[in-house]
C-alpha cells in the first residue's frame, strides 16, 4: 500500500546539496549536506536556533534555500515546475508541531481532505480509507469530534493518520513529542516505529528530545548554528567527541564557565560576610 | 541626518510599493483560481465553501447595512431639508436622497459596514491560520491556500455586495420617504414615483461597479493582511486592525478614483 520502495530507488529519498539559508542577512543554514536513504529514519537533531526546524521546511518544499539543491527522489524541489512540485508534496506526509489540524472540519474530513481534493474516489471509498487512517493510530472511534475536543497527544496521532492520507513515501515528523508527558511521547515514538515496520517508510523527525531520538533513529544528524557538526548511527553519534554533541548528549548549559565564576563570587561574599 | 531621513523615506515608499505588488499578483491569483469556485464547472467543494461565505459576509450582514442605511437615508433627508426648505426646494430632498444613495452612499455605506464585519473576519482567520501551520499544511498537502481559502471569499463577496448595496439604497431611499411623510405630510406613493423620476438607471449601474470594486478591495487586502502575519498570536490581532484600516481606505481612494471618472465621463 503506502511507500513503495521499490519505485524510484536509485539514490536517496532526500538529497540536501550545499544548501545555504538566510534571513535578514544572518546565516541560518550553513552549507548543508545530507543523504536520506530510502526506508532509513533520519532524526535532525539541534538546540533552539540551530537550523533544524529551517531544514525540515526546506525538505517539505515551504522555503527554498538561496542557494544549493533539495533533491527528493531525484527531483530538486525550488526548480521544478509546479505540476511536479505537487507530485513531490504528495508522496511527503507531515505531522506539524502543533499538528496543525483544521478547526473549521471534523477530524474525519481533516484525514479526508487530501483525497477528496486529490483523487475522484467515492464517498464512501474516501470514509472507509479516512477511517482506516484513524484506526491505524487508534482513532478509529474519534473521526465525528471537532479536534478541539482532543488531548494533546491525540491531536498529534490525528496529524500523523492525515500525514497518511495520500499513502506518501516519506513521513516527516516536526517536534513529535512536542509538548507531550513522556508517556504520550513515548506512545507516538511507538507509533512511529509501527508505521515505519508496517509501511517500510522513510522516516524524517526533528526533535531535540534525547530519548526519543535515540528510540527511533536508524540515524542522527546533529545541527548547530546552522552547521551540520555530526551525522551517523546512533553509536557513533554517542562516541563522538565533538564538545558540542558531548554538550548537547550531557545536558550541559553553555554558562558554566560563568557558572564558575558565579560560585566564586558567593564564595567571597559568603566569606566577607563571616569577618 | 539627511541621507536617514531620505533613506527611511525611501524604505517606506519601498515597502509600500512591495504592498501594492503583492496585493496585485494576489489579485491575480485569486481571479485565476474563481472558475475553481463556480458550481459545476469548477470543485463543488469550493462552491459549498463560498456558500457558507455568503450567508456569512451577506446574508449576517444586512441587519446592521440595513440599519445604517436607514439612518444615514434619514440623517441625509433632514440634513438637505434643513436647507432647502429655505429655497422652498423641499422636493429636492428626494433627488438628494435617490442619487446620493444609487451613486454614493449605497456602495460606500455597506463596504464599510462590510469591511469592517468581513475584512477583519478574514485577515483573522487566515492570519490565525498561518500561526497554527495551517496554511503550511495545506501546502504541503498540495492545495493551494489561495484556491482553498481566499477564492471562494472572493467569489462570495463579488456576489454578496451588490445585493447588499441594492438592498441599502432601497432602505436608505425608504427613510427617507418616511422623512418626507412625516415632515411635508407626502404620501408614500407620491414619493416613490418621485423617486422613479429622479432614479438614472446609470446611477444604479456605477453604483453596483463600485460595489464590485469595494468587494475585491476588501477580500484581498483582508486576505493578505492574514496572509503576512509572522509571529504569534498578537500579530493575528494587529492583521485585523490593519485589514480594516487598509481596507476602508482603499474603498475610499478608489470611489475617489471611480466618481471622478464618472464624473468626467458622464455628460451632465
């Protein structure tokens, strides 16, 4: 059904070539690039302002970079015309950090939308694969309530089974577990790992939680300040020497050498204050 | 000092200059997506959608068009009589009244009204839209935001404010029959077929181009205003002020622009 792996697999499922992105003059991304094997999931990982979430829009086609290439499967997405831009939008399924479903439409005509705009299926075709969709994330009873009325984790789950509509090749995920308890995280980390066994999908998550980072990645990419400073298996990024993977791995804050001198000064101060 | 002033000066006008472009390729956009949201030829989706646009940009609307046009009907009948009485032109109330709404306060009255309603309505939806990744998501899904969200807007207002104007210079031209039979005692059929005398059919016909043009300025500047917005949700609300504010200015500058043509193209 969804993903077929077998269609274009010469080369990688995203390519990202020299990609460079400014704002306002500021470099946001640095010169990026990185493969994304087909079936292979790839977790961005990054602090606040690295880049990751600038990557991420590039690689669904939101922005294009100022210079450099995106490739996904072998089509750059900022020169392609707009019938094939189309084409490359519906093989990526995205689940956005705030899931970013429709208010105005229930959650089944929010999982519904894509097929009824893209493809002339029945009605009651489109309602039994809307309803597919929900139950493969365990909403299958909750496709009829506005999705104001979910939980946080429940809305996410919602976005992923609209990520799935359209059966893409490639799942992208922006902040999974985003404003989750670990509990619901871990659940959509799981949920992430089925979909992956069941529709041997690639997989793209940009995420700055460790532990889920570590649950489902065949591969990292670690981005700071718009660079990409480490890319490899989840072994080697953990023996990786960089001090800023080492920072990033230890929950290590960048003020501690302040820190230091902030402990010095009450030191004196506490002494001071004893003569 | 003086290369900040001509740069700032240079910037604004820049900026404003970048506005207009960008409120004209939307424009074309928009005209190129409205086939989409005709019934049977285009996606009965849309078509569904700009019903829903009509009830609600029109049809909520005419309570508060209608009571507008009533009392600026009424505050134009008392204002003119309160000077033509002196000239014993009473009469004239009635022409004042006829033309001045079908040429001129008809269309102004209900894009403002309706600006003020719909324009921020829009600029708040769209603009909350963007905020929460809506609009990212509908493209990342391969529909076009502008076809999905503004061109049914669009097609509803086209539709929508015309009827609205008609419907403001009848209450309009109505208070003021009630004006004339109160102060001068004049039968209501009497006035009505005064009113008939002095009503130019191209009157009418300006009046309801302008309302065609007022509608068009008023989906796509409340359209991009929600379009632009970068941030959370207090820009949402800064859209909203600015889509009115924008909005009725450009309604004004363009029945400016409109009334001098048809000034100068009319004849007498």
């Amino acid at each position: 059904m969804a993903g077929t792996p077998e269609a274009p697999t010469t080369g990688p499922a995203i390519s990202v070539r020299d990609v460079v992105v400014s704002y306002d003059g500021r470099r946001v991304l640095d010169g990026i690039n990185l493969d994304i094997a087909h079936g292979e999931t790839m977790v961005l990982l990054g602090g606040s302002g690295s880049g990751k979430s600038t990557l991420l829009r590039q690689m669904i086609g939101l922005e294009h970079p100022q210079s450099g290439q995106i490739l996904v499967n072998g089509i750059d997405l900022a020169k392609s015309s707009e019938k094939d831009l189309k084409k490359v939008r519906r093989s990526i399924g995205v689940a956005f950090q705030n899931a970013a479903l429709f208010n105005s439409m229930s959650v089944e005509d929010n999982v519904a939308l894509a097929l009824r705009e893209h493809t002339h299926l029945a009605e009651s075709t489109i309602r039994l694969m809307t309803w597919m969709k929900l139950a493969v994330v365990g909403l299958g009873e909750f496709g009829k309530i506005s999705p104001q009325a979910l939980s946080g984790g429940m809305k996410k789950r919602a976005a992923v089974a609209r990520a799935l509509s359209l059966d893409p090749e490639i799942l992208v995920f922006d902040e999974p577990s985003a404003g989750l308890d670990p509990i619901v995280a871990a659940e959509l980390d799981e949920l992430i790992l089925a979909l992956k066994r069941a529709f041997n999908m690639t997989v793209v998550v940009v995420t700055h939680e460790m532990a889920s980072a570590f649950r489902i990645a065949d591969r990292m990419a670690m981005l700071y300040k718009g660079k990409l400073i480490a890319v490899g298996t989840k072994e080697e990024l953990q023996h990786n020497p960089h001090p800023r993977i080492r920072q990033f791995f230890d929950r290590v804050p960048d003020q501690i050498a302040d820190s230091a001198a902030v402990d010095q000064y009450f030191e004196r101060y506490l002494e001071g204050s004893a003569t | 000092m003086t290369t900040s002033v001509v740069e700032r000066l240079g910037g604004a006008t820049l900026r404003q200059v970048q506005y207009v472009g960008a409120l004209v390729m939307q424009l074309g956009d928009a005209l190129g997506d409205l086939r989409r949201t005709l019934p049977l030829v285009g996606n009965r989706n849309r078509w569904r959608s700009a019903i829903g646009q009509m009830l609600a940009v029109g049809v909520d609307a005419f309570p508060m068009v209608a009571v507008m046009a009533i009392c600026t009907g009424f505050i134009l009948a008392m204002q003119g009589a309160s000077e033509l009485r002196r000239f014993g032109a009473t009469e004239f109330v009635i022409d004042l009244v006829t033309v001045g709404f079908t040429r001129e306060l008809g269309p102004l009255l209900t894009a403002i009204a309706v600006s003020g309603r719909s324009g921020s309505a829009f600029s708040a939806e769209i603009g909350s839209m963007v905020v929460t990744e809506e609009i990212d998501a509908l493209r990342t899904m391969a529909i076009d935001p502008v076809e999905f969200v503004l061109a049914p807007k669009f097609l509803a207002a086209l539709i929508v404010l015309p009827c609205l104007t008609i419907m403001s210079n009848a209450c309009g031209i109505l208070a003021g029959g009630l004006f004339m039979r109160l102060s001068t005692a004049m039968a209501l059929s009497v006035y009505l077929r005064d009113v008939a005398h002095s009503m130019v059919l191209r009157d009418v016909v300006t009046g309801l181009v302008k309302s065609v043009a007022f509608a068009t300025i008023i989906v796509q500047v409340g359209c991009l205003e929600g379009f632009r917005v970068r941030g959370g949700p207090d820009a949402v609300g800064r859209s909203t002020t600015s889509a009115v504010v924008k909005s009725t200015f450009f309604v004004i500058l363009a029945d400016a622009g409109f009334t001098a043509i048809f000034y100068l193209t009319g004849g007498k």
